[in-house]
C-alpha cells in the first residue's frame, strides 16, 4: 500500500556547530522543540551526547531528532570528515548555524591549528569555512522544495568585527601570518571575527543564484564559554556586563528564519537582538570591488581563503 507524505511530515535538517553548549545548545534545542532534524556538530562526543540528553528532556513531546556530528575545526581533515559524515546520512540541509568559535587568549596554550593556521583564525574562520563549501550541495539540493529564501548559512561575527575590522586593522592582517601573530591575542580574536563578515558578505554574492542567503550577524555580548581562557578577575567584571546566552540564540534564529531577510538583501548585518542595521561603512566598502567603490577585500580574502583550503575540497 503506497503512503502519501506532506511537507509536514518531513523534517527540515539543521546542523549547528558548537551546539554542545551556550548559545548553539540553545539554537539546537529550540530547533528540536519545533521538530526539526538536527545535527550537534561538536569536538566531545561525550559533551554533545549529555547536552542532546538535556535537549530531550526539555522537549519529551518533540517529535523531531538529535545526532552528534564529530567536528574539530582546528583540523580542516576532521572538518571534511565531518561534512562527509553528514553528506553520507543526508541530501538536503535547511540551514547551517556556524556558531562555534573560541577566543585563544592562552599565550601558554597551542598558538596554531594542525595545518599551521594561527588558533582564532583557523577555528573561527578556515574550519567554518571549509565546512560550509563541503555542505554546500546538501543546501543546495533543499531549496527547489522550500520556500524562497528559507535556506540560509548564519555566520556569527562579534561586537569586534566592527571595533578591530578593517579600518582600524585590515582584513589583510589575515593574509600575513607572520604580522598577524604581532597583534595581541584580543585583536587577532576581533580580526577573524571580520574575517568571518567577509566570508559571509562574499558567500551571499556567489551563491545567490542557488537560491542560498548569508546572513552574519552580532549575536550581543553574551554569558558563554567563549572567555573562559581570561583571567578570572576579567570575566568576574565580564559576568556583570553581558546578557543570558538565551539572546544570541535568538539572535541567531532571527537570523535564520526571519522574513525581513531574503535572497534580496542577502549578506544583511544584524545586530543584537534581531535588528537589521548598516555595518559600519569602510566594512561594507570591503564587500565591493574596486568597479563598485570598494577595496575588494572580500574577494580577495575569499580567494586566498579557497586556496588554504583546496588540498580538502
């Protein structure tokens, strides 16, 4: 006997990186609440299965699901594993929320990635990367069946895209390991989080016509593990200066599901709690070519970040 099947009663798929903890278990979770198939894209499978373990508690009557992907963005061969993991359980992928990152601070700790990457900028800006090229087809292949501009990547910069990019550093910092590594542990953290705009500024003008939207954004200061390398007297003062994580999740589904946002004005900064505001203007000027007014940087850091990357495409 042949079933018919609706829309309804196929899931949307998510994966959110991160999402053992803070914000992006919180993404996970009200994504799950809704139904949704989502992947737990995390380094600890331990830490990923506890917090699915949370999740399912919270919401006994979803009936949506929660697998643990193993993803180290510190190792761009784990990366494509990762991907590849997922691309070998699904065809289709609704939205990807890159919401891992870290703050190396640590000048005691490991200072680089496995391919040689400074820390801030391999795990905040090359692995996320990497990781949304591998996926790309899985998006894709879900928008002919989706509504327009229902399939989105969200990139999650910082309050320090707009303090350290650009204008007071240069995106080309990125692109010089040697300088980079002469900035302080802050700036270079703030530096890959305006690489992370250029990349999703660059991704909405190249994958328009595919029917994907890009959508960066500044998810607020938040309570997450992000500091926890600082000294303990700066995240005491921190602790009395930043919102509950539960702000940037949605942030971050704002981002991701609001109908303010299209293939129309893809590449849009949002600004914390789900505001669409203009990006400071010598950071937009890096997102258009020379022919447009701009630098070019965007392009350009693209590029260079396509090469890094090529041995694992």
């Amino acid at each position: 006997m042949l079933m018919s099947f609706s829309k309804s009663d196929v899931p949307d798929v998510y994966v959110v990186t991160g999402s053992n903890t803070g914000m992006g278990k919180l993404v996970a979770s009200l994504l799950y609440s809704k139904n949704a198939r989502v992947y737990v894209a995390a380094r600890s499978e331990e830490r990923a299965n506890k917090a699915i373990d949370d999740i399912k508690k919270a919401y006994p009557s979803s009936k949506g699901s929660l697998a643990f992907m193993k993803l180290g963005l510190s190792d761009l061969s784990l990366v494509k594993a990762s991907a590849n993991f997922f691309l070998s359980r699904e065809s289709k992928l609704n939205g990807l929320f890159n919401n891992a990152g870290a703050m190396y601070v640590d000048t005691k700790g490991p200072q680089d990635t496995v391919q040689g990457f400074e820390m801030n900028l391999g795990v905040n800006v090359i692995g996320p990367f990497l990781l949304t090229k591998v996926l790309m087809p899985a998006l894709a292949a879900a928008v002919p069946s989706e509504p327009e501009g229902s399939v989105r990547v969200v990139w999650l910069c910082s309050l320090g895209t707009e303090l350290i990019g650009e204008r007071s550093r240069g995106m080309t910092a990125n692109r010089d390991m040697a300088a980079y590594k002469r900035y302080s542990h802050m700036d270079r953290y703030a530096l890959s989080k305006a690489a992370n705009w250029l990349h999703a500024a660059e991704y909405a003008r190249r994958i328009r016509s595919a029917g994907v939207v890009s959508v960066p954004l500044n998810p607020g200061n938040n309570s997450t593990e992000l500091a926890r390398q600082h000294p303990a007297l700066v995240q005491f003062f921190l602790r009395r200066i930043v919102y509950p994580p539960v702000y940037g999740a949605y942030t971050q589904l704002y981002a991701a599901f609001s109908k303010d946002i299209g293939l129309a004005n893809s590449g849009i900064w949002v600004a914390p709690f789900g505001r669409l505001l203009p990006i400071r203007g010598d950071l937009l000027d890096a997102t258009k070519s020379k022919a447009e007014g701009g630098n070019g940087h965007a392009a350009e850091f693209w590029d260079w970040t396509e090469e890094q990357v090529k041995a694992f495409n």
